[in-house]
C-alpha cells in the first residue's frame, strides 16, 4: 500500500517536470535501473526477517543471523534513498546537464555517474523516519491502554523509546536542515533567504516538542493519536516547501513554470481514476484498518463483528467488479476501434 501511494505522486514529478527528471534519469540510467533493485532487495530482506521472526518460532535461527536481515534492508533502503535523492536533486541544475553528458568535451553515455547529493538533504528526509516512528509508538501505546494491556513493562518501554526516538529525530532535523540550507548550490540560495526556511521551523519545532508534548499528555488516549496525525501534517508541510524549492528553482534557472503546463483534460479516465481510488481503495483500506484495529482491542480469542464482515465483503466484491470492468470497458474500446 505504500509503495502503491508513493506512486502517484513520482508520476506527477515525472511528468510535470518531465525535461529535467527525464535527463536527470538518463543522466545516470544505471542508478535509475538499480533503484528498482534496491528497492526490491530490501523488502526481500524484511521479508526474510519477518518470516525469521514469526510468532511460533519455527522458522528461527540464530539471534545474530536473523538480526543482519533487518540490518541488510536497513542498508539497501538507505543506499535506494540515496539514488532517488541525488536523481531529485540533478534535475534542479540544468545549468550542469551537458558538462556532465559530455564531460571536457567528451560524451559519456554510459549513465554510470551520480553526479551530485547532498548529505544534509539526504540525512534530513531519513531523519523524518525517527519522529513519525516515535509518534507511531505514543499511539501503539494508547491502542494498548485502550485494550487494556496487561504488560505495564512493555507500554512504558513503547513510551520511553518514543521519547529518546522523538529526541534524536528532533536534533538531526534541526542539525541537519540548518546544514542544508548553509550549503544550497547558487541556484538555490534564493530559497534559505526567503521566508519559506522559517515556515520549515514550524514543523522542526514541533517534532523537537514532540517528548515534552507525550510526556504532559501521556494519560490521555486521544491526545496520544492526536500526535501521531500531527506528525503526519508536519511531514506533509516539509513536503509541500520541497515542491516550493523545486519548482522556484527551475523557475529561476530555466524560466520553466510548472503552472503553465498543458493539460489536456479527460473526464472518463480522471473519475476512473478517483472512484478506483477512493471507493475501491478506501473501502479495502478501511477494512484492513478496522480489522487490526479490532485485532488487538479484546483480551483472549477475537470476535468479527458483523459490520467488518460486511466491509470484507464489500472489498471483495467491489474489487472484483472493477476488475470484471477493466476487461469489459477494454474489450469494447479494441473493437470499437477495430
């Protein structure tokens, strides 16, 4: 579901900015090829481990070997971040395109090069991933008090590694983007002295007052996963200044207005689109959700309710309506056009 989320919004940089992230890519094909290797190979790994790890134990090894797995995919992610950073980041300096295509004169096409990262931008969106786990953890631990959880050990412990979480995800977002914005290439430096940085504070703020916020609201459920939506709106904010400095930047160095780009407007597939989406989609994430949701809330063996067999039965058959659609409308357009 994630991967399927984080889709559309690469399609949309893919073809809005199209002249850039098209070059950018075959700039260094081989990484753009090896991304989807990456990607791959980590959640190989994770698999590896979860099947290592499952809850009877038949399948576990060796502590130490079960726990490289996860290392490994912690690896392999961080080196696939990594490639579609300095993908994201090439693209914003068409100034440089054809001094790394043919470099001293010489044409290189062999995509073997990135050409340019940025270690503070990189740190600085990986770091996201320690406040939005630590807000996840302050819910997790109100879903169990919720549920009545037994375990006080284990609820403090959730509560306490929130909190150092939360921490040091608040530190090296603040260390971090600092460093970003004092090392900006020239074409970028219109951003860090504009007033977009500070709106960029808010969110940094936030996540630094993330432990305080937990530990003054730690009895109340409600502000628990309160926190946790929050931090989802602050990372959205941080998302929504990026596009500001990629789209002002390819403004200013290639007078390319992303506003100004043609769309030609199609009604049929845009409803598709959003009823797949949106109906099909939401109602198969509302079941997955109320069903683990129900999981964990009694003690001892669970009871479906009937309204969640029901939304089950709902997904289903609404997935294989679109499906049983998908073939009805293309076989009719093949011989329409015949």
């Amino acid at each position: 579901m994630v991967i399927v989320l984080g889709v559309a919004p690469l399609l949309f940089v893919q073809v809005v900015y199209d002249p850039f992230w098209y070059t950018s890519s075959m700039l260094s094909a081989g990484w753009t090829l090896a991304f989807l290797v990456l990607v791959l190979a980590g959640y190989l790994a994770l698999y590896v481990f979860a099947l290592a790890n499952d809850e009877g134990g038949e399948n576990a090894g060796p502590g130490l070997r079960r726990a490289s797995w996860l290392v490994v995919s912690l690896i392999v992610f961080i080196a696939g971040g990594w490639v579609i950073h300095s993908l994201s980041t090439q693209q914003l300096l068409p100034s440089e395109f054809m001094q790394w295509y043919a470099p001293q004169g010489r044409v290189d096409p062999s995509g073997r090069a990135l050409h340019y990262s940025s270690i503070p931008r990189l740190v600085f969106f990986l770091g996201l991933a320690f406040p939005i786990t630590a807000a996840w953890l302050f819910g997790m631990r109100a879903y169990l008090l919720g549920s009545q959880e037994r375990d006080g050990g284990y609820i403090d412990y959730l509560e306490m590694t929130g909190r150092r979480t939360a921490f040091i995800g608040g530190i090296v977002l603040l260390v971090s983007g600092a460093s970003w914005m004092l090392t900006l290439p020239a074409s970028m430096q219109w951003f860090a002295s504009s007033i977009w940085p500070w709106a960029g504070l808010v969110p940094v703020i936030f996540f630094l007052a993330l432990p305080a916020l937990q530990k003054k609201r730690r009895l109340c459920i409600p502000c628990n996963y309160g926190m946790f939506l929050m931090s989802i709106v602050m990372t959205i904010v941080l998302a929504a200044l990026r596009e500001v400095l990629r789209y002002g930047t390819l403004l200013q160095a290639a007078g390319y207005d992303a506003m100004q780009y043609k769309v030609n407007f199609d009604l049929p597939s845009t409803v598709i689109f959003f009823v797949t989406f949106l109906l099909i989609g939401g109602v198969a994430l509302a079941y997955m959700i109320r069903l683990a949701w129900q999981a964990g809330r009694p003690q001892g063996a669970m009871t479906v309710s009937a309204g969640t067999e029901r939304l089950g039965t709902a997904a289903v058959a609404l997935l294989l309506a679109w499906v049983a659609g998908y073939f009805i409308i293309g076989i009719a357009t093949i011989t329409g056009a015949g």
